[in-house]
C-alpha cells in the first residue's frame, strides 16, 4: 500500500521508519510512504502557506494554492486514483472498521492541517472524507496521519506475517 501524506513537517515522520510494525512493513516492502511539503509548491520567494480565511474569520489558515500543488504532486506520484482524507477534529471517528475496509486498497493520500485548519474551498473541492482519531484538538494533522497509518500497516502486516 502507497500512504501519500502533504504536511508543513514531513520530518515528524521520521519517527515511523524507527521501529515498530510500520518501519518492518516498509522493510517488507509491503508499504511505501511519500511526503509532500506544501512549502515545496508555493509561488512567492518566502514559501507561504498560510492566509487569512477567505471571507474572513479569525486566525490563519492552510492557503489552496500550495495545498492543491501539493496535492496533483501526490495524486501524479500516486499507484492509483486514492481516496483524499483530511485529519480533522471535525471528522468522522477512526473505528477498526475504516482500517480493515482500507488495508486492500492501493493508495492513500493524507493531509495534515494546521493553524486554524484549511481554506475551505480546498476541503470542499478536493477532500474525500475527514477523519478524526479522537475527542480533542491536536496542534495539527501530522499525529493522527501516523495514527492512520500505523492502524491500516498493522492490519497489513498480520494479513501477511499472521
């Protein structure tokens, strides 16, 4: 399976090639996990990424432009068409049921937010489903990304080691 995941912080991710189930089913070659840095896809020299919300609001949010190029970057480096998932408080609950339903599928593509969240007009456009992996309000989208992930290799692995 093919994880795509676009985050401000790909090197939080680091941590998931250290050890555990993650880091064997990548060995295993049963897993590959690609980071996409919307910082990488601006257009102006200072690599912005946020912006006040479009139609006003407080706070600073996730600007489109970076994250839909951060995006298509993704969805080209892509397997296959993947399902598109916004980390979100406001999110769907992670149940066992959404890792088992996922570990046969070829691909996912994980955004992680942060600040206030994302320009709208990217969630509605291009966001498939939300997830969220508890009742709380993490600093961002990066944690409850690896969360998913390391759910779906688990199901993976055993499906494969037993």
């Amino acid at each position: 399976m093919w994880f795509g995941v676009v985050t401000l912080f790909p090197e939080m991710f680091d941590v998931t090639r250290v050890g555990g189930v993650f880091k064997r089913a990548l060995e295993a070659e049963l897993l590959t996990l690609e980071l996409f840095n919307p910082r990488d896809y601006t257009l102006d020299r200072h690599h912005t990424v946020d912006g006040r919300p479009y139609g006003g609001g407080a706070g600073m949010v996730m600007m489109a432009q970076p994250l839909n190029a951060a995006l298509d970057a993704a969805q080209a480096a892509a397997p296959c068409a993947c399902d598109v998932v916004l980390l979100s408080p406001q999110g769907q609950a992670l149940r066992q049921q959404y890792a088992l339903s996922h570990c046969h599928d070829n691909g996912l593509i994980l955004i992680c937010g942060r600040y206030e969240g994302l320009d709208e007009r990217f969630v509605q456009s291009r966001v498939d489903m939300e997830l969220c992996i508890g009742d709380y309000v993490l600093s961002g989208g990066e944690l409850p990304a690896m969360v998913v992930m390391d759910v779906v290799a688990r199901h993976i692995y055993s499906w494969y080691f037993g």
